[in-house]
C-alpha cells in the first residue's frame, strides 16, 4: 500500500486522522482534543500531542497540511515484475 495525499490537520475529522499511516482511533482523538484548545500554526507542532514524537511526524510530515481539503488515500502499487521480466516496450 502507498499513501497518497495530505490530511489537513486543521479540519480533518476523526475517521480522516486514522487514515495516516501509524495513527489509531486514539491517536486521532488525541489530535482532536488538541486542536480545540489551540488550531495547529505549523505542522511541527503535532509533536506537542501525545504519541507523536519527531520520529513519528518525520514519517507523517509528507501528509500533513494545513489549509485545503484532505485527501489521504491508500493506493495498491503494483508488484514488481521479476528480473529479466521487464515489461517490453514496442515502437510504432
């Protein structure tokens, strides 16, 4: 699976938190809650909620934003084709 997309931190409901790879149920209410007593200012600042620690939000900082509609999905890649298996390529 690959991820495609931002979450805006801002807005995003609870169900659009989970979706960021590594976030659960709790992990998304604990941005809720912090977002009521203070909207997010920077990305950087997720690391103020609890659970979220450099580590976490280097892994996240690609989908995170805050302005615009969220758009996080999860897209299936496509195996690889073995070595030697290479998809041929004609000319017209």
């Amino acid at each position: 699976m690959q991820y495609v997309g931002v979450v805006n931190l801002n807005e995003a409901t609870a169900a659009e938190l989970d979706l960021l790879p590594g976030v659960g149920e709790k992990a998304a209410q604990r941005i809720l809650e912090h977002r009521k007593k203070r909207p997010f200012g920077r990305v950087e600042e997720l690391v103020r909620v609890k659970g979220f620690g450099k580590k976490k939000f280097l892994k996240l900082r690609a989908h995170l934003a805050l302005t615009g509609p969220t758009t996080l999905k999860k897209e299936q890649v496509p195996a690889p084709l073995p070595p030697g298996r290479e998809a041929s390529v004609t000319n017209p």
